[in-house]
C-alpha cells in the first residue's frame, strides 16, 4: 500500500494503473496474491468462512448476561453492548466484525505473552525453577502455592507476578516497559498497542491482594536473587495496562499461532519452543476456574483478562481476540465463551476433531482446487484398475467417493462401465458393491447434501 501512495503523490493529474505501477504495486506482495489466486490460503473459501463468522457474532450478540468489573473505574466505564471479534490467519488473511477498533486493556491476557517473552529469553527450565505449570484448581488470585513453594503457574496473579521479575531482571524500570512494548507490538504486526496510565494507577491503589501474593512470595523466597518485589508487581500492574484492540489483538494471538512468527510483518518474534510451552498452558490454565471446561469443550489454548477480552488461538490456522465487557461468575466474557463454544461447534478446530473421519462439522481448511484434481485422479485410476484395497483406503482417509471428472464421472461409473469379463478379471465387481455399500452409509451419515448418483441410472452402462 506504502507504494501505491507513493505513485498518487509521485503523479501529475490521474492515476492510471499501467505495467510500471501494477509492477510496483504487488512487487512486495507477489508471493501472497499468488497464493489468493491459486487458492493456497489455509482458509481458501475466506469470504464464506467470514459470513458463517457474522453469522456466529450475530447470534451471540443477543447474549445479555454477565456483568461489566467495576473494582475500578476504567473497566467500569465501558458499555455492556460493546463486542468485538477480529480474526487473522497464519498467512495473514483478516476478517472483524464489530466494536474492533476500541482500545481496552490485555489485562490477565498479557500473562501468556508475559510468559512467552520470558521464556524466549531465557529457557523453559531456568523459568520453570520459579514458576509451576499446573492448573490450581483455586481462583486466580489466592494466596496459594504449590508443594515446592512456587507459583502453581504463569496464568494465575502469583505466577504472573513472579515472572514480571524474570524478565531483563537488570535492565531499570523504563528499559523494561520500552522492551516489553517493543515484543508486544512486533507480536501484533505493529498495529496499535498503548498503554493506559489511569488503569495503572488504579490498579495499583486497588491491589492490595496483589500486594498480599507478593509479600507472601517474597516470605517463601519465590523470587530470584537480587529481585525487588515491589519493582515486579509495579512492571506487573503496568503490563495489565497495556492496551490493544480486537484487530492487533488478533494479530498477536496469530502470532502465537504461527509457530512465534507474525504473519503481517514475517519477523521471528518469539522462539517456537516458548509459543509451544504458552500454547500448552493456555489451554489447560488459561481461562480462570472454566479452564477445565474450555479444554474439554472447545479444546483450543485461550486466556481471557477481567477488561472481557478472550485471546484465541488455533494452532497453524489463526488467531482471535475477542472483546465483551460483561462477564460471568468466574471472570470470562460471556459472549466471548458463546462465541468459542459456537466457532467449535461449527468448525472441527477442536484438538481433537478428528480431521479425517468427522463429517458433522465443517472444515474451512479443506482440500483446495489441486488436492480435488489429485483426489479424482486417484480415484478414477483406482475404479478402472478394480483396486478395491486403494479405494478403501481412500474412504477412510474421508476422500469424497462421489467426486466427478470434468464429464460428470465418479469412480462409480468408471468401474461400472467396464467390460463384464475383464470386470470379473480384475475385481471390478467389488469395485462396483464396494462403492455401493459406501453410497448406502454415505445416505445414513448425512442427509443433506447432494446425493450421489443412484446404481440403477448408470446400470446401463454396464
Ligand atoms: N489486574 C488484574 C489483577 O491482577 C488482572 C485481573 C485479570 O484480568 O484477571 O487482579
């Protein structure tokens, strides 16, 4: 884009698009728009798969339950009718539909990003002699540690709080929040990320309980050598501070989906060994005392912070942030539980949809226009040379037996339509029953789609 302003300002009168400009326009991008136009995306369809996300966003919206955190007045402020869903892939592709410009604070979602810088710094272990990684099983904020005297894990305020401490333990105050910035905005592709002084003010004249936690883990020797207390929980309140919007929001949890790498900007940010630890402890102690749940229902890393943001990510296809101020007993944004409930239900992003047998949902990553041409091909070769075992194998793999060649041809007609002799020869009379059978379980399983053509019609043929 940076180029084609370049070229209006650079022009005398009307912009003309000629080969010189077209040239400079999509010089940067070529690899990205070879990729639309050969449908390489993750998501090839990403116009449909964006409606069925309206769709989703639409009926959660009617969602009126929950109640806006009001322990200080910077959360309170926010109206209950504020929603937001921004999504972005790990090729980069962006769909938001609402409220998904208003900056609102990462609070508790600033934990695994917390987390992930500390770990890219230094290495799983070093962090790990401070800081547990099992769930708690306690609310987020108790004065609890585990059996050794740490932190249960990096997802609740003790773990957080010792962790503010790990992170360039020598560099001052300032240095620290400039280079915690810098990650957090290499994350979300450079896309807005402030800070919030108010919140941070308030949250540090309210935060006696947090007070508590540090005072108690400074008692049982939590923290490293040389470590001040006070400094870590004064960097702790400043990071819940930071603010994002659902769209750069979306960005870092992408980020985070894409193995460390930002998929706007293409930087490394962050080592794939740190994204896999936060991604694993996302998703069993990421969403306060649902967690549990969130693993067991929609089985996706997740962390959601009190400002009634959720921070989605699905592993090598996107990353979401979703935004609703009004939140349910246990602290999670009402709509934004509906809205991963819904997405899951809907698409088998569950980590353990089964992507080759489950038909009931849907899979927006499904084969694009090369792997069908692949597909009929295999098949159409398999139903002439009766090679029932391929054509087994096919069926379990979910291959769609009922795909057609460029005259309308499935498998079915091809094995059907050989000579009855050499058929007997070479097995294409099991071809024929085989994929028969498969026509009559095919009608069971799923009765809404096209139905696949009927043995009597191609009977002739034989
Ligand atoms: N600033 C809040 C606290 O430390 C964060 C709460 C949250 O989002 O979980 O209590």
């Amino acid at each position: 884009m940076e180029k084609v302003r370049r070229a209006v300002k650079d022009s005398v009168g009307e912009v003309m698009m000629d080969r010189d400009l077209f040239h400079r326009c999509v010089g940067g991008n070529i690899v990205l728009l070879i990729q639309a136009f050969r449908k390489k995306f993750i998501i090839p369809e990403f116009d449909v798969f964006a409606r069925k996300i309206n769709e989703i966003y639409k009926t959660v919206q009617e969602q009126r339950d929950g109640k806006v955190a009001d322990y200080i007045p910077q959360l309170a402020k926010f109206s209950p009718n504020l929603w937001g869903v921004s999504l972005c892939t790990v090729d980069g592709q962006r769909h938001s539909v609402g409220d998904t410009k208003q900056p609102f604070c990462l609070q508790s979602c600033v934990k695994p990003l917390q987390y992930a810088i500390a770990v890219h710094e230094s290495d799983t272990e070093k962090v790990h002699s401070y800081v547990g990684m099992e769930p708690s099983g306690l609310k987020f904020n108790v004065l609890s540690l585990d059996e050794e005297d740490k932190p249960h894990n990096p997802m609740v305020n003790a773990g957080a709080i010792l962790i503010s401490s790990l992170i360039k333990p020598l560099a001052n105050k300032a240095e620290k929040f400039d280079y915690f910035m810098e990650f957090v905005k290499k994350m979300a592709g450079q896309e807005y990320v402030g800070f919030s002084n108010a919140t941070f003010q308030s949250e540090k004249e309210t935060g006696d309980r947090n007070f508590a936690i540090g005072y108690y883990m400074k008692e049982k020797r939590c923290f490293p050598p040389g470590a001040d207390m006070i400094d870590a929980l004064d960097f702790y309140f400043q990071l819940c501070s930071i603010e994002v919007t659902c769209e750069s929001g979306s960005v870092m949890a992408a980020t985070l989906a894409n193995g460390g790498i930002c998929p706007i900007t293409g930087e490394r940010v962050l080592s794939a060994e740190a994204v896999r630890n936060t991604l694993s402890l996302m998703h069993s102690c990421g969403m306060y005392d649902f967690s549990g749940q969130m693993a067991f229902h929609v089985g996706l890393p997740a962390k959601s912070g009190v400002s009634g943001a959720i921070l989605l990510v699905i592993p090598n296809v996107m990353g979401v942030m979703c935004w609703s101020p009004p939140l349910d007993k246990v602290g999670n944004s009402v709509r934004g539980i509906h809205f991963c409930q819904e997405l899951v239900s809907q698409f088998n992003f569950h980590n353990y949809d089964n992507l080759r047998h489950f038909v009931k949902k849907q899979d927006p990553r499904r084969q694009d226009g090369d792997d069908r041409n692949k597909s009929v091909f295999n098949l159409m070769f398999a139903a002439f040379s009766g090679d029932v075992s391929a054509l087994r194998r096919f069926a379990l793999s979910s291959v769609d037996m009922d795909l057609k060649d460029y005259d309308s041809r499935t498998a079915l007609h091809i094995a059907a339509a050989e000579d009855f002799t050499y058929a007997m020869q070479f097995g294409h009379e099991e071809v024929v029953k085989m994929l028969q059978e498969y026509q009559e379980d095919w009608k069971q399983q799923d009765g809404e789609v096209e139905q696949p053509p009927k043995l009597d019609t191609i009977e002739g043929m034989i």
